[in-house]
C-alpha cells in the first residue's frame, strides 16, 4: 500500500470509529447511565469480528485488515493501516492518563494512607491468588495459555490480570461525579493506582520469564523505582517553573509544547524500561503543580484526547476480541468462574477492606465496586499478553468480557449508592 492508500484507509477508519462510538456514547449514558469510557470499550467489540465480523465478514476485514499483506515476491508482512491505528491509540492513551494524574489528590493521600494501604493490600492480594490458583487448572486443561509459557508464568500473569483496576474510568467517575478530591474518592485512587503498579511489575516478571531475561524484570521493576523517586524528588521541583511560567501569560503555545515535549520523553522512558507508558504518563501528571497551570493544560488536551484519540484504542481492542471463540458450555461456564473470581477477589473484597479502614457500608460498596471494575487498563494488559505471546486468543476473549461486565456494573452500582447523598471536597 503507498502513503496515499494508507491515508484514504485511515480517514475512513477514524469516521467509521467516532461515529460508532459516539452513538453508543448517547445510547449508553441516556439508556443504561454509564461512563463515556465504558461505552466506547462497548463500540470496540461491536467495530471487531465479534459483531461487525459476523454482520459483514468481507467490509470488517476490509475496513480493519488483520491479515498480512503478500509482496510480490510472496513476503508477509504485517498490514501498516492496524500499525499506524495501534500509534495513535498510544498517544491518547499517554494523554489521558497524564490527565488522570492532574487530578490525583496526593496531599489528601498522605493523610489516609493507612487506609488507603489496607484497601490497596486486598485489591492485591486475594485477586492475585485467586487468579493463580485459576491459572493452574486452565493451563492444564485447554487452550488458553501459548506452549513456551510455564505454568508459574501463568499464574503470575493470571494472577496480575485480576488484579488490575479500572483506574482511568475509576478517576473518571469520580470526577464527573465531583468525588474525585473527597476522602474516600481519593482513596480509591491512591489503592487502583497502587494495585495497577504492581500488576504492572508483575507482568514484566512474566515478560522475563517467557523471553528467558532476568535483566528484563530488573530493568523495569529498578527503572520504575528510580522514575518515581525522580519525579517525586527533582521533577516536582522543576516543574514548577510552569508555575511561574503560566502567572506571567498564561500557558501558550511554547509552553504548552514544552509540557508535550516532557510528557512524550516521559512516556518513551517507561516503555523503553518495560513499565509502559501510561505509568510515566501518570507519575508525570501527580507530580506536575496544580492550579492555574494544570487547569489551562486539561483546557486544551481534554476535549480533543477523550473525543478523538481514546476511542481509538477501545477499538483497536475490540478488533482482537472473537466472541466467538467462547462457543462451548465449558468454555462459558469458565467464563462464568472468571466472572466469579473477579467480583469475590476484587469487589467484595475491597468493600470490606474499606469498611475495616473506618468507611461506613455505603461508602465501602461505593469504593468496591470503582476497584471491581477492569476497564480501559485491563484491556491494556490482555493486548500485551497477546502480543507477547503469553496468552491465546480464547483467553483474550474470555478476559475481555469479564473485564465489560464488571465495568458495566460499576456505573449503576455507584448511581444506586449514591443517590441522594453529597459530599464536598476535603479542605486539605
């Protein structure tokens, strides 16, 4: 395909994408009352062979082509059109979680992390057992994990899926409905952020393991290390230049370039060091000063990222969701167990976590079920397992629908809890 082929494609992929998304956005909110976030993981499956692939098989392969092309020498290649799509779902996916990290509330953090290291220790520990223990039965029993993957790696990886949180869509519910800065909002954060860093860790044990390098384990777990002390340490006190920068003008362009500029940097050395982007994108966004400066910076990114960029990494997910895969009464009813496992692990057992920190039972329910809920960053890792070769695409598919259902019952769960109660931001 030339760069004129590759344009055309995409063009038209990015309509079909935003209109999709945007319809089930409306039908989502007005119908079902969930999250922008979570309808567009929504119109991801719907655009993947799931939905669009068995309505119209020829258009779907077409539109989003998985299949390599053939030179005419008789070479496979990888199709550049899914490359270039999987570029610019990274981008607002950095994006946005540095946009997540302006809002979170660390000084209120400081003053609850016991609590907050409560919660975060059972996000952790019980769904990271549970998903062991599962892991160890699926590995012997059907096709779910890639041959070169030992059982241990398995487990470990298993184990750090499930204990992944929704944080992305966790932060955006809490912001849209104004929690985000309340004490037990601010909880939930602190423990997702706390719970998703070290799945994160987890997975590049994994990583190492399957690729046979310890080195790949020590450089993202050491690298990680060291990017969170400087951020905290020399990145927190530099950055408040644009403190400065913004009193005197406002932020501009130059500054505003120079914020992207640290961002990508930022982005590009976490993923070089195997902890992904999204975790530099969101230490950068924690540290960075608030105010005048971060208000104008959300002003500017906001609208576009959540608008235009994010939904294209739900569907660049949905492609590689086949639900069709899951086409027996065993391999539903695994589906089922996973669903189990992750609602006792996680949900229930966040709720008493917090309930055991001094939350009363409304807001207990309220924080299990933010922290039961997958979303956006579970689909994150389920597409490096993919691509790394960890996992098969049946478990992929299975790990995805878990991942919906839990995200879809958070939305109405938290409605339901709340209503009729306020709450007002903590003073700190």
């Amino acid at each position: 395909m030339s760069n004129f082929d590759l344009v055309i494609q995409l063009f038209l992929q990015l309509t079909v994408i935003l209109v999709t998304c945007r319809i089930v956005t409306i039908l989502g909110r007005r119908y079902l009352g969930q999250t922008d976030v979570v309808c567009e993981m929504i119109a991801g499956v719907m655009l993947g062979p799931s939905l669009l692939g068995l309505i119209a098989p020829s258009f779907q392969q077409w539109l989003f082509p998985k299949l390599p092309i053939i030179t005419a020498v008789g070479l496979k290649i990888p199709n550049p059109s899914m490359s270039i799509l999987y570029a610019i779902s990274q981008i607002g996916l950095v994006i946005y979680m540095f946009l997540i990290g302006l809002e979170f509330n660390t000084k209120l953090l400081k003053h609850h992390i016991k609590s907050a290291s409560l919660l975060s220790a059972a996000g952790i520990i019980t769904p990271f057992i549970l998903g062991a223990i599962a892991s160890f039965w699926f590995y012997h029993n059907g096709d779910f994990f890639q041959p070169k993957v030992t059982p241990w790696s398995a487990a470990l990886y298993l184990g750090a899926s499930m204990t992944i949180t929704a944080f992305p869509m966790l932060a955006r519910i809490l912001y849209e409905r104004g929690l985000a800065q309340t004490r037990f909002g601010t909880l939930a954060l602190g423990a997702a952020s706390v719970d998703d860093g070290v799945a994160w860790c987890l997975l590049a044990i994994v990583l190492a393991s399957v690729k046979n390098s310890l080195s790949i384990a020590i450089l993202a777990i050491g690298g990680g290390i060291c990017y969170v002390l400087f951020a905290i340490f020399l990145g927190q006190p530099l950055l408040k230049v644009f403190t400065r920068m913004t009193k005197r003008e406002g932020v501009n362009r130059q500054t505003l370039t120079l914020m992207l500029i640290i961002l990508m940097f930022c982005a590009w050395f976490t993923d070089v060091t195997g902890i992904y982007a999204i975790f530099g994108a969101f230490v950068l966004g924690a540290v960075t000063p608030r105010g005048e400066f971060a208000q104008q910076i959300r002003q500017y990114t906001e609208f576009l990222t959540t608008s235009f960029l994010l939904p294209i990494f739900f569907v660049f997910s949905g492609l590689n969701t086949q639900i069709g895969l899951v086409n027996t009464p065993t391999l539903w009813g695994i589906t089922l167990l996973i669903i189990a496992i992750a609602i006792l692990g996680k949900g229930v057992a966040c709720m008493l976590a917090a309930k055991l920190g001094g939350e009363n039972w409304r807001e207990s329910a309220t924080i299990g079920a933010l922290m039961n809920a997958r979303g956006l960053m579970e689909l994150i890792i389920l597409n490096i397992g993919l691509e790394q070769g960890i996992i098969t695409p049946t478990l992929f598919t299975i790990m995805v629908i878990m991942a919906v259902i839990t995200t879809l019952m958070a939305s109405p769960l938290i409605a339901f809890l709340l209503h009729g109660t306020s709450y007002e931001k903590s003073s700190i």
